[in-house]
C-alpha cells in the first residue's frame, strides 16, 4: 500500500514537473546560473495575482464555483515565485562564499581542493589519471555491471 502511494505521488510530481511552465521556470531559476533570475522572477507573480483577483471578484459576482478552484492556482502559482525571489538570493549567497573558499583554498594547495560540507569532495589533480587509476577502478567495479555509457554502447554495438 505504501508502495503504490509513494509510486503515485512520485508519477504525479514527476508529471506536474514536466508539463507545468510554472515548474519548469522555478527549476530554471534553481541551477547556478539562474539564480540571479529570482528576484526578477517575482514578477512573474504579478499576472497570477491579478487572474486570482478576477476571478476571485466574478465567483463573489455570482460567477460559476470552479473558478474558485482557478482562484486556487494562481494564488499558489504566485506564493512560489514570490518565495522563490529571498530564497534564490540565499542560494546565491551560499553559492558564491562556496566558489570563493574553493578559489581560496586552491590558491594555498593547488594539488587538492576540498569542497564545504554537503558538496561532494573536489579534487584537483595536478597529473592525469594514468593506466594504474583505471585499473584500480576496474577492481572495485563489481564484475558483469556495465557503469559507463561507453561500455554501454560497446555492448549495443556487439
């Protein structure tokens, strides 16, 4: 039963994710190079408001009951641009202090960065892996696997 719930609600995120323009824009304004769109983006939030007033007025007006549920969508719509304008400023913030400490750590050991907590390490290597890295890598992948795309389109091509 847990299954099926966990399966529809991720098929239905998945779906609303994909096929909503909101969604999309927000997951734009979320990547690196988008998060200096936030506050810009609260804008967007501006037109939404304006569709939840009217139809908000015309439903009171004695309008049909579904626009409510319109009514409903653009206020939600415009709750997350507006959310998204601090949060993206935050994310940005952090971005950059993150960027300058690996900058500042890379000027004092060139031969290896580390990344803050929560980062996956990054490792600046001053020499090109050599043919005894590949083979060690070979050893911990488990046998019969295919892990890279390569290996995958040698096994299409065979």
């Amino acid at each position: 039963m847990f299954r099926l719930i966990w399966t529809i609600s991720v098929r239905t995120r998945d779906y609303l994710h994909r096929y909503m323009p909101s969604n999309r824009l927000l997951a734009a304004i979320r990547t690196r190079s988008g998060l200096k769109w936030g506050i810009p983006a609260m804008l967007v939030a501006l037109p939404y408001i304006l569709i939840a007033s009217i139809c908000s007025s015309s439903a009171a007006d004695g309008g049909p009951g579904w626009l409510h549920l319109i009514v409903l969508w653009a206020c939600w719509n415009a709750l997350k641009f507006i959310i998204m304008g601090p949060v993206s400023v935050a994310l940005l913030i952090r971005a950059r202090l993150r960027e300058a400490a690996v900058r500042r750590h890379q000027r004092h050991d060139p031969s290896r960065v580390e990344a803050t907590l929560r980062e996956p390490a990054l490792r600046v290597s001053a020499q090109p892996p050599t043919a005894v890295d590949a083979v060690k890598r070979e050893a911990k992948r488990p046998p019969g696997r295919i892990t890279t795309p390569c290996e995958a389109s040698a096994c299409l091509t065979t």
